[in-house]
C-alpha cells in the first residue's frame, strides 16, 4: 500500500473510473432513467401524470427520503412484462459495465410490484433474466437481495416471502428499505429470523435518516451483515466501535445523502471520519436515475469535494466492495488482484 503515497494525484480520476468494483447496493427501481420510464409507459399503455421526459426530470426536487420516494414509487408503475424488468436490470448492467463495476448486487422492492397486481414471479424472472444476460454478454458477475418494505406491515412481509420462496434459488438475501423514521427495526424482527433460518443473507438500511439507534437494533434484532447507509452511526461512539470491531460493512450512498439532505454539501459528507474510524465504507449509487449519476460518477465528486480522500483511499474502498460483498473468498482474492493489476499499470501511465 505504501506505494500508493507516489500515485501522481492528476491520474486519480483515472483510477477511480477505470478500478474493478463491486457495487451494494442498488435499488433496480431506481435505475429506471425517464426516457426509460416514458418508453415502457407508451409501450404498455401506462398513462403518466407528466407531459414529457423534461417535466419529469424537473420533478426531481427533493426534499428528504419520502418526498424521493413518492416519485420513486410512481415511477415503477410503468413495470408490467416480464422483459420490462429484464430490460431496466440490463440498461443498469450497461452503465455498470462502463463503471467497470465487476460485481452487483441488487435489491428489488416486490411489493411495489405485486400491490399492482404484477405477480413476484414476473419480477424475479425478468430481473434473474437480466443477470444471466449481463453475465453471458458483459461477463459481469450479480447477485438478488428482496427487500422489504418497511412502510408495510410485518405480515405483509411474511406473505411476500411466501410468495418468493418457490424462487428462491434466484435471490441471495433480505433487505429493509423504504422510510425510515417510524418504523423501526423491530417492526420486522420475526420475519427476519425466519429469512435466518431459511440460510438468506441479511442486510437492511439504517441510520439514513433514522437515528443510530436503529443500526444497533438493526445488528441485535435482525441479524444483519452490512448496514445500507449507516452514516448516523458516528452519534454513538461506543456503536462505531462495534462495527468496527465486528467488521460490519456501511454501503454509503454520497450523491443520495446530498440529494436527500443528510448532508448540505459534498464537502459535509462524512466519508472521511468513518474511514478514519477504521469502519469498512463502500460506496455505491442508491437510485442513480434519481441522484445524478452511476457508481463513478459517486467516487468523482466524492473525492472532487473532499481533497483529503486519496489514491489510497480509493483502494481501500475498491477492496471494502470486494470483502463486503457476498461471493465467495477465492473470488474476492481474484478482485483484489486485478485490483493490483489496474493500480499498477495506471503508475506507469494512462489505462484508457
Ligand atoms: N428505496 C429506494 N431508495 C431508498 C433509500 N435511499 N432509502 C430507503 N429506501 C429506499
Ligand atoms: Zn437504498
């Protein structure tokens, strides 16, 4: 690593665009770009309640996480087929292709799709279609994560997992997604253990805009192995010490934490004291079609706005994606390596 103090600082933006990297967390939903949206809308018939792309770009003003979720919402409702849900996983692969993401993995939200009367069958099979097709045609690797829904109740949870479990060789694990403030992890305590028990791996958001309470419920009454966001939990000293202790990665979202104020600015973010506090940070995108840009475009003004992030830090958090990340450790190690490969040709000069 020490080799990394002489990495020549103009060619970061280089290492950061063209370093194999794992992405976390990522909602497919909202990777749906308005172009997008309006093309399966007139495709299916959908009528939205905007005259054009424009009008619905210009509706992205918002305030906090319910007012980004209620268009959000709206917005998927043009998601009916089967090969709808393929073609949004895939025109997400292309961008993560350019990103030189390796590996993906993604949650999705059934019920906002079974709530119209899609069948979670037809979600599952499209998205699953996708990541066979983005492995075959793009030789990226990815993986499924269902989430829950935590505006619902705990027994709409337990139905969507009945209704998943046919399907179950095609996700890897449970997530919790949605607004926060108010319903808290315990909410969905039961339904966790079953997924447990059931072998599913456990992640759920916390700590966005609920308070670090909930990251240390999150640990004790679901079971989690990475918190999504997590940027609260430096309001607990004694809980940051834990997650550094237990090793429990945080997929920071920098462009959502600005565009959804957890923070005023890039230049607030965070990002520095929780790598100082020894925490396994990765970064990734949330809902790129909302928050201005894909996984690079999160690393570029990330580490525009904050001058102390370095070459080192970028592989530190290139490596946290790999090691947070569910595959197994051979495959990691094959990342961390051309990992190495990239940084090393980069020194002696332009990659692409
Ligand atoms: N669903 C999609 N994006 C989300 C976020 N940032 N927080 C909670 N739920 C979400
Ligand atoms: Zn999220």
């Amino acid at each position: 690593m020490h080799t990394l103090t002489e990495f020549p600082r103009q060619r970061l933006p280089e290492l950061l665009r063209t370093m194999p990297k794992a992405e976390l967390h990522v909602h497919i939903e909202g990777t749906l770009e308005p172009e997008l949206i309006f093309a399966l809308a007139q495709r299916n018939g959908v009528t939205l309640p905007y005259d054009s792309v424009q009008a619905l770009r210009t509706a992205y003003a918002f305030t906090d996480l319910q007012s980004f979720l209620d268009i959000y919402y709206a917005g998927a409702s043009v998601l009916l087929h089967e090969q709808d849900f393929h073609d949004m996983a895939m025109a997400y692969f292309h961008r993560a292709a350019a990103d030189h993401i390796v590996h993906a993995e993604l949650f999705f939200d059934p019920q906002t799709h079974t709530a119209r009367g899609i069948s979670i069958e037809t979600v599952i099979h499209g998205l699953k279609r996708g990541c066979d097709t983005a492995r075959d045609e793009l030789g990226i690797s990815s993986a499924l994560i269902l989430c829950f829904l935590r505006h619902l109740s705990e027994v709409d949870a337990f139905q969507t997992l009945e209704q998943a479990l046919p399907h179950r060789e095609h996700f890897i694990g449970i997530g919790l997604d949605s607004s926060e403030r108010g319903n808290p992890p315990e909410k969905f305590a039961r339904v966790f253990a079953r997924c447990r028990e059931l072998g599913l791996r456990i992640v759920a958001h916390a700590g966005e805009e609920g308070p670090a309470s909930y990251i240390r419920d999150a640990l004790d009454l679901l079971g989690v192995e990475r918190i999504d966001h997590g940027v609260r939990c430096v309001e607990d000293p004694q809980l940051v010490e834990r997650l550094v202790r237990e090793r429990i990665p945080l997929t920071v979202c920098p462009l959502s934490n600005i565009k959804l104020r957890v923070f005023d600015t890039m230049a607030d973010h965070n990002v520095m004291t929780l790598l100082e506090a020894g925490l396994c940070v990765t970064v990734n995108s949330d809902d790129p079609a909302y928050f201005g840009g894909y996984l690079n475009q999160n690393f570029l003004e990330m580490f525009g706005a904050l001058p102390t992030l370095d070459a080192r830090h970028a592989v530190e958090l290139a490596k946290n994606s790999f090691d947070a990340s569910f595959v197994s450790d051979d495959q990691k190690t094959r990342w961390h390596a051309a990992l190495a490969d990239t940084v090393a040709q980069l020194k002696q000069g332009p990659v692409s």
